[in-house]
C-alpha cells in the first residue's frame, strides 16, 4: 500500500498550468527521486508535498489521511534546501536541535536526539562549532541530521547537492543513500542530475512538462527509455526513423529507407508494439575504418569532426540517413573526411514513442 498518493493534481501559476491532472504514488521505505530539466513541475511537486504550496484540484494523501488542505506545521516532514538554511549565529548543536525545542521538548530528550543523529550522519564531535567552520559537505550534513531529528515520516530533499563541487557531490550521495537506508525512512529527492537520481534511488520518475514520460527502477530507465523525450535526456543522443515495421520471433525488422533494413533485439523492457523511432547512445556505436555491406545494421558514413575525450575519441559521422554521434577507445584515431561504417548493433538499439 502506498505511502504517499497524489491523485488528479493540478496547480498553476496565474494563468500558467505548472502541474495538470497529475498522480504519483510513494510506498513506505522508499526513495523516489523526481528527474527533469528547469520548468517540468518537480519542485512544484515538492512544494506541493510540503505544504508550501496548494493544489487548484485535486488530493493529497499520506497513509490513510487527506492531507490536501493540512498547513505546513501539521506535517511532520523534514526538508533539506538547496542552500542548506542553516542560522549562522547557532552552534551545530542548536542549529539541529532548533526543531525539537519548536516542539517544547525537554532538554535531556533533545540532547539525547541531537547527539544520535549527529553520530548517525558522521558529525560527532562537531556539535559546538559553527556553519562557517565546516565545509560545504559538512554544512549539508547538518541540514540533513536538522530535517531527521524531529523523526519525520517523511524526508524531502530540493536539489541538496547543487551546491558542491563534483567529487563532494559524489560523496555526499553515497552518504544520502547510507542514512536513508539505515533509517529506512521514506524519501522524495529532486534533482536534474541523472546520475545523482540513478545512483541513490528506488524508483525514479522522469519529468517534462508538468506529467511523468517514465517511472521506473532507475535500470529500466537507463536501459529502456519509453519515449523519445526520455532517451535524450539521460544520454541517447542518436535517433533513427523508421518507415515500416514487422515483428519476427526474437527481432523486429524496420526499415530505413532507400532499402535499408534494420534489425532490433526484442528487449524485455520495452513495451510499444508501434514506435517507429530508434535510439542508441554514443557509447554503443561501433565505427570500422572501412564500408561494410555485410554485417548487420552497417550504415556508411564519413567522419566530420574527430573530438579527444580522453579514454576515447568522439565522432560526429554524416550518413544518408542523418548525423550520428559515436565514442569509441582506440590508439589512432580516425581523421576527418575518412570513410568508414557505423555499426548500430541490435541489442543496444531502444524503439521509443
């Protein structure tokens, strides 16, 4: 049963429809992550969530309570910002004990919350010092051990590591995934960083325009992209069109034009028996130095730009069919204006709505 419903929600901004007619759901224990560009609803969603906001129509419900219309104080939720919102005249210590005195609790029970979740997210010792004594990640953890303190039923993150350099980002959300994991508490987290969403996530739904293309395991999603909107945000930067298409035992034929035939692998992700666009990322194309008539899926083509990525070469490849993107590893590269032949194999390639 899930723990977290959202049903036929709309919100808008004047007259500009940010959410519409909009369902989510979240079960107990989990982490979701909302993925999408700048303007797809999912901090709107948040917000929604947290109370910040009202929906025009629609229901909210969280276990067995309509909470549509409950004001931000009466849920017990604990949020973590972007920009961590931390009192800079407050210790560690009052700074994550702020909620728990807010809720008149008494001092032995607060210092007894406060020194447990500092140890829990790794600030043990930390208590008396101020935020602009700690790094950018320790300032983040605080906020984190602020929004669990009050034992919240549910955790929500806004964007938490926008603020960090790369290899703290990366730190901090194997640090994320360990304390949600550890606590079990069920969490939402936005962010427009895929990686972030894949790596620490249950389940993940993709955004565009205030609806879900996709939400799934963040595998299937990796793999098995529904839609074309899909595909190009999380990597497939090449796509090919297709005129028919015929269903054999464990391939499907399509067919590209100017008689041209395709093959691709029936994967167990995919679930339209009509598309008729192909997808495949960069990485899983195969340039050979020379034109190919004989293995499967070979398109000839001419190398344009050659780019250095460093573990490999990128090229830009001009075919009849369009412009295609390919990273390849290898010692000596191909040069511009070469021939060559771009192999797209048929268990890489996704059909896409």
């Amino acid at each position: 049963m899930a723990l977290l419903t959202l049903e036929n929600i709309s919100v808008a901004y004047g007259s500009q429809n940010i959410l519409k007619d909009f369902d989510l759901t979240l079960e107990k224990g989990q982490l979701l992550s909302l993925l999408g560009p700048s303007g797809c609803g999912k901090t709107t969603t948040l917000r929604l969530i947290a109370g910040f906001l009202e929906a025009n129509q629609g229901k909210f419900l969280f276990g067995d309570q309509d909470y549509t219309r409950r004001p931000v104080n009466k849920r017990n939720f604990g949020i973590v910002f972007q920009s961590y919102a931390l009192f800079p005249h407050l210790s560690v210590y009052d700074n994550v004990a702020f909620g728990l005195r807010m809720r008149k609790m008494k001092d032995s029970e607060v210092r007894q919350r406060v020194m447990r979740i500092l140890e829990t997210v790794s600030l043990g010792g930390f208590e008396k010092r101020l935020p602009q004594e700690l790094s950018g990640g320790q300032r983040q953890r605080v906020a984190i051990a602020r929004a669990l303190v009050i034992e919240p039923d549910l955790l929500l993150f806004d964007e938490p590591l926008s603020n960090l350099d790369a290899n703290l980002r990366v730190d901090m959300r194997v640090e994320i995934r360990r304390i949600q994991q550890e606590l079990g508490i069920t969490t939402l987290y936005v962010s427009h960083d895929q990686e972030e969403c894949f790596s620490i996530s249950d389940r993940v739904a993709v955004m565009n325009k205030g609806s879900i293309e996709q939400l799934d395991a963040p595998e299937a999603i990796f793999k098995y992209p529904s839609t074309e909107f899909v595909a190009r945000f999380i990597g497939f930067h090449n796509f090919l069109n297709f005129t028919e298409r015929t269903e054999r035992q464990s391939m499907t034929q399509l067919s590209l034009g100017g008689g041209q035939e395709f093959a691709v692998m029936h994967n167990p992700g995919t679930s339209s028996t009509t598309a008729l666009k192909g997808a495949i990322r960069p990485d899983d194309l195969i340039v050979l130095d020379k034109e190919d008539s004989e293995s499967i899926n070979a398109v000839p083509g001419i190398i344009k730009v050659t780019t250095y990525l460093g573990r490999s070469y990128q090229y830009v490849v001009e075919t009849a069919y369009g412009t295609f993107t390919a990273n390849q590893e290898m010692d000596t590269p191909f040069h511009s204006g070469q021939r060559v032949s771009l192999i797209f194999p048929p268990d890489k390639i996704v059909l896409v709505d």
